[in-house]
C-alpha cells in the first residue's frame, strides 16, 4: 500500500482473502487521483466495481457486456476525474484509444490482478497479459503493481521480468488460511461422496472443480436430480449462459457450481463455505486457488478432495496430448508433469494438510496440530489388516504376470466373471475371490493406495500394467508394514473455527435475515454478499441491535450501508426477538473457544444449579428472570460443561432420537441442515440441545457412527 502510495513498483503474493484488493483500493482515495486495474474476467471486473460502488466508492469498469451508451458514460466519468478505481481487461487496456484516454487523466498506478498470467512457468498462463509490458514505456511516471494469490520464487522472477517492474517492493503475504478445513478422503463413488458433502452445507454456497467439460454436466445433471439447485460452468458454454449462471449464483438461486478451472478466477462472492474437488488439480497452485475461493468472508469453510492416484494417470495423458497439440516444447510438458508429481505428493501425504501446503510454497508452519484438517483431526481411519489386504493385492499382481491393469486385478481379487479371466483361465489362481466381500470401488482405491506409497508400479501409456517393484517384494516377504486407509473415511469432525465462530448465534434469526437480504438484493439487483457477508449477518444474528448506533457498531457496516438498510435489519431483529422472547441488544463479546467459556453473572450460575435439579426450562425461566432463548443458551453451556448422561427432562426422547439420527448424516454445525431434514418440525433450540449433547458425551455424530446415548 505505502509502495502505492509512493509510485513505486511493487509484487504482492497473498492467498485469496489476504487483502490484495485494499492495496490497490486505498492509494487512488487519499491520493486524490485515478487508478486502473487489469482483471482477467468480466464477471470479476463487475463484482468488484459493483460492490465498491455500493459502499460509496468511485469506481468503473469497461468490458464487451456494456451498452455503447453505458461505456461511453464510463469514460466521460474517467475524462472528468470522478474515477477513483477504473477495472478493464488486458486486451481492452492496451486499445489506442483507451490508452490516450488514460494518458490525458494522468493515471498514477496500474494494478495487475492474476499476475502470474504473464509467466510461461505459472500455472494459468495467457499470452494477452504479454502485451502488458508497454505500460512502462506509455506510462514512465505510473507504479506498476503486479497481485497474485499463487506463485513460486521461480514465477515471481518472470513477473517482474516480464513487467518491466523497476526495483519492486516484494511482498510475499502468509499461504496458511486457518479458516479452511482441508480434507483429503480416498475416492471411491464420487457422485455420492459429492452428495453427502453437499446436503451437509445445505443452502449454503458450494464449488465443485472436475477435470473435464462433460465431467461437469455429469456431476451438475446427479446434483439437479437429487434435488439440488446446482448448474455446470465450462468454457465451452457460451457467455450468455456462463453470466447467467454466474450471477444465479452470486444471488443466491443457485447453490452449488459444477465447473472446470474456467470458474476459477470469475467469482468474488466471499461466503461459498464449500469447495469440493471431484478429482485432483493438476498443480498445488491450482488447488491453493481453488480451494482459496472458500471461506474469503474469514469464517469457517471445508475443502475436499476426493483422491485416487488414476487422476495422475489421467492429467499426463491430457498433458501430453495437449503438448503435442500445440507442438510446444518437451520442456513444457515436463514441467507440468513436475507440478502433477507435487500436487500428487500434498494429496498422497499423511501430514498435517496446512502444514505441508505452506511448505510447497516455502514457508515454515509451526504449529504440529492445526485442527483444521482430516490428518488432525484424526478423521482418517486405518483398515485394521493393512498389510495383509495389501500382500493379497500384490500377490494377486504377481499371479496374473505382472501384465494387466488395475481393472483386472480387482476382477481377479473379487471372484468375478468376465471375457478375459475366462480367456485367461484366472479363475484358477490362488488370488482368485481372495477379497470378494470388498466393494469393487472400495478395492480400486486400495491398489491406487499402493500405487502413491510407492508399493507398486505402474507402466506409462493409456493402458497402464501393474508391475511390482521391491518395496513390493518386501511387503510380500512380511518386512514392511502397510498402512491402508478405509475409502469410506471417518465422518468429518468440526473444526475450532468452525465451532467458536456460531457460538452464541441464534440461527433462526441467522436465516431470517439472509433471507431478508436476497430480498434487498433481488430489489437492488445485485449479489446478495455485497449487501452484507455472512460475517456481518452472524454477528446481528449473536449481538441482535435494535437501536442505530448498535447496528453501526457490527463489523461490516459502514456509513452507506447504515443508512441505506440500518432501519429495515434493525426492524427484523425487533420483531424476530420479540417473536421467540429472544433478549436483544448482546454486549459485545469475542468470539468463545471449542470449550464454552463460563459467564460470571448470578443469573447463570443459578440457572446451572437448577439444571443440576433436572428442572423444566420454564421454571429456569422464572427463577432467573430471563427470556426463554436465553435460558435455552445457559442449558447449551451447562450441557457442554456438565455433560450430563441424559437430557430427556428438557428433549422429549422421540425428539432427541429424530436429531441424532439427523446429526449423524449431517453433523452438528451448522444446524439448519438438521432443521430442513426434519421439515422444520423441531425448533432450532431443541437442535442446538441435543448437537451440545452428543458432543459432550462424545457420541458427536461428525466423529462417531456409533448409536447415539438412549433417552
């Protein structure tokens, strides 16, 4: 920002969510002039002019969706100084005529978004950013800042080289997003894997990545048919349909986006609180930005990964044809093979998932428990025979000659019957049915288990053979031990974020006002999130303001923003708390830890000692002279501190039974997945009891499959 401020050249790496967009936003408004930024997409450029202008700021964009008239208006604008912010595409930028107008408005600064589009060696290179290297000639005086979410020491070089920068700034920003949970879980029927991830963020905002075009539509036309408001994104589609279905998204009448790497850099909405990758990306790069499109708000966001080793196997084979197609050099494919092998390496790893991404990009993690991936979470479990099931698999190699593939190697292990264990007389082997109760899926994420630790080969070529190699012989012979992890994967467990970042929110509220803000945002016509994020709409949802100055009081609400829906929010609040005898106007508080921190006040520590006494909430109620939703909270804490063996005076046993059942499926955060899987039949309070019960005991059901405690 100070680079910015001083027309100094600078090169800025932060993850998605860091904070790029301020250092370019700030330096136009205090130094009074006009700034440009070059984005790679329309519908990027839009989100952002559109949300800047919403909260007050002077700013515009020039892209091929405009009218004449809209683009002209836009240019007087800049001609005329009015313009703080203008965002154009690369091709647009380096135009005659845009650039003359430029000129004559003085610009002090251009910032360049995506940077490493420029570089050959990033990993979404695009040869119209090239042209950008004139902007040093054209505008000698101007700073030239290059933004980027992703690249290595060997990209950063390029950029600055490339751009012609003059003794840049560097600013390499934190990769570690704490706020995202990753999960790494073997792949086995991604479609319903892919399912009961979504339905666990149900009405919330989901990305799915897949690798190919029709991949998406697949997986979009699965979703649509179990009743899932989703769409696919390609670049095949037209731009027609692509903005349609971009801006059905950002307002919220769709909740999950099937799409190819093509939606990648083309959405700003910061609430998408799932990122699922249906197969591995083809760089840790391109994973850091995908996944980094989760949980930009700050709160609480999964990102899965449904693995199997065949996605290596399938990326080379693409990556070669593609090569050969464009006749590059052989030196490029072997670089994207290299960064195959290292993205291979983050997802085959059984380490802490923050702490081997922030190492791929050269940083130190301290911590040795992050709470915030399936390694730490001890979510992965191990199959107790490992290495028996693994010299099975490999002997069964051997048997068949070391000259078929996966494919027939499960056949064989399964006792099926087929044309060419016919052929081959295999029925005959030893191996033969040797694992035919395991599930022919189940079985094909074990072999490509092997395959990643190194425990078995594969030869290069779309018809890959199974081939032994001396680990393998040394497994066979009982000198190595093997660790397999079951395919089904342990049922995600909540992360600390995740658990501090809802306490104390009434989430009924919390849903009363998204549904008040996609109503303001359809009158306004613009993205649900650029009215509030989900940030904002927690914290009125925990602190619940009546009064003006306490709404102005919540992050996320400015001046603008006060006075435009200050009125309309505080009136939803008053009649929701005075609907459900809910105590408004919170103090302000931060946020609480997985173990709830006690109050101080008489009021709880009586209301714990009548609780104790197994007394009816209503005579809580009375005694402490509280509204019901407050005594329901007090119920929650003393549950999770007391952790009493059964909760039947205050949830009916049928109740707790229908919720646990539920919880088990959907997990116990948030719990308005509980609440639409029960057709809103149990109220939100007797949810949170019960979710604060089965953790407590530890029969949570996002860790245990085991039968919740009887009632």
């Amino acid at each position: 920002m100070l680079a910015g401020l001083d027309g100094r050249d600078s090169l800025v790496v932060m993850p998605t969510g860091g904070g790029k967009s301020l250092c370019y936003q700030v330096p136009p408004v205090l130094a009074n002039r006009t700034d440009v930024v070059v984005s790679p997409l329309i519908a990027l450029m839009k989100d952002q002019s559109d949300g800047l202008r919403r909260c007050g700021y002077p700013a515009a964009a020039l892209h091929s969706n405009m009218t004449v008239a809209e683009l002209r208006k836009a240019e007087q604008q800049v001609a005329d100084g009015a313009v703080r912010l203008l965002f154009v595409a690369p091709e647009r930028l380096v135009a005659p005529r845009l650039l003359g107008l430029l000129e004559r408005a003085g610009v002090g600064a251009f910032a360049i978004d995506e940077a490493h589009c420029i570089s050959h060696w990033g990993h979404d290179f695009r040869p119209e950013y090239r042209q950008l290297a004139l902007l040093k000639r054209r505008f000698p005086k101007a700073g030239l800042h290059a933004y980027t979410a992703t690249a290595t020491p060997r990209v950063q070089r390029d950029i600055v080289e490339q751009l012609r920068l003059a003794d840049p700034t560097v600013l390499i920003g934190t990769f570690d997003r704490p706020n995202l949970v990753y999960r790494v879980v073997p792949r086995v029927d991604v479609y319903a894997q892919t399912l009961e991830a979504v339905k666990r963020h149900a009405g919330q905002a989901v990305i799915v990545y897949c690798i190919s075009r029709k991949d998406t539509e697949a997986m979009a036309g699965w979703l649509l048919e179990n009743k899932i408001r989703a769409a696919h994104y390609h670049a095949g589609e037209d731009a027609g349909y692509r903005r349609r279905t971009q801006e059905a998204f950002a307002e919220e009448r769709l909740d999950v986006i099937v799409a190819t790497v093509a939606f990648g850099m083309g959405i700003d909405r910061g609430d998408v609180r799932c990122v699922i990758h249906a197969a591995m990306p083809k760089s840790v790069e391109h994973y850091q930005q995908e996944t980094g499109r989760a949980g930009r708000d700050g709160l609480e966001a999964e990102c899965i990964l449904f693995y199997s080793a065949a996605d290596a196997m399938r990326w080379e084979s693409l990556i070669t044809k593609s090569v050969e197609e464009a006749q590059a050099a052989p030196e490029v494919a072997a670089a994207a093979c290299e960064l195959l092998r290292e993205m291979q390496k983050v997802a085959g790893a059984h380490r802490c998932r923050h702490k081997v991404i922030s190492e791929h990009f050269g940083q130190k993690y301290e911590s040795e428990d992050c709470g915030a991936c399936d390694v730490c979470l001890d979510e992965a479990e191990a199959i107790a025979d490992g290495t028996v099931i693994a010299q099975k698999i490999l002997s069964c190699v051997a048997r068949v000659g070391e000259r078929f593939g996966a494919g027939h190697v499960v056949d064989v292990l399964r006792g099926a019957k087929t044309e060419m264990i016919d052929r081959c007389r295999h029925e005959r082997l030893s191996t033969y049915g040797l694992l035919k109760d395991v599930d022919r899926k189940a079985l094909t994420s074990l072999v490509y288990q092997l395959l990643d630790e190194g425990l078995l080969d594969r030869t290069p070529g779309d018809y890959p053979i199974l081939k032994l190699n001396d680990a393998s012989w040394e497994v066979l012979h009982g000198q190595r031990q093997v660790r397999l992890i079951k395919p089904a994967g342990a049922a995600p467990k909540r992360s600390k974020i995740d658990v501090a970042s809802w306490e104390g929110v009434d989430e009924g509220l919390f849903e009363s006002l998204r549904t008040l803000r996609r109503g303001l945002a359809e009158k306004d016509g613009v993205p649900a999130y650029i009215i509030f994020g989900d940030a904002t709409l927690r914290e009125l949802a925990r602190l619940r303001p009546t009064t003006l100055a306490g709404f102005g009081g919540i992050r996320g609400v400015g001046h603008k923003k006060l006075s435009d829906y200050g009125e309309v929010f505080i009136g939803c609040i008053r009649d929701y708390c005075t609907e459900h005898a809910l105590d408004s106007d919170q103090p302000s508080t931060p946020a609480v830890s997985h173990a709830i921190r006690p109050s101080s006040s008489a009021a709880r520590r009586k209301a714990f000692q009548l609780f104790a006494q197994r007394r009816p909430i209503e005579d809580v109620m009375k005694a402490v002279d509280r509204a019901r939703s407050t005594t329901a909270q007090y119920l929650a804490e003393y549950i999770v501190a007391e952790c009493p063996e059964k909760i039947d005076c205050w949830v009916a046993p049928e109740t707790y039974r229908d919720v646990a059942k539920s919880a088990r499926r959907l997990g116990t955060t948030p719990l308005r997945p509980i609440f639409e899987d029960l057709g809103g039949r149990v109220p939100y309070d007797a949810i949170r009891l019960v979710a604060r019960h089965l953790e407590a005991v530890g029969e949570d059901a996002t860790v245990s499959k085991r039968k919740a405690p009887e009632q």
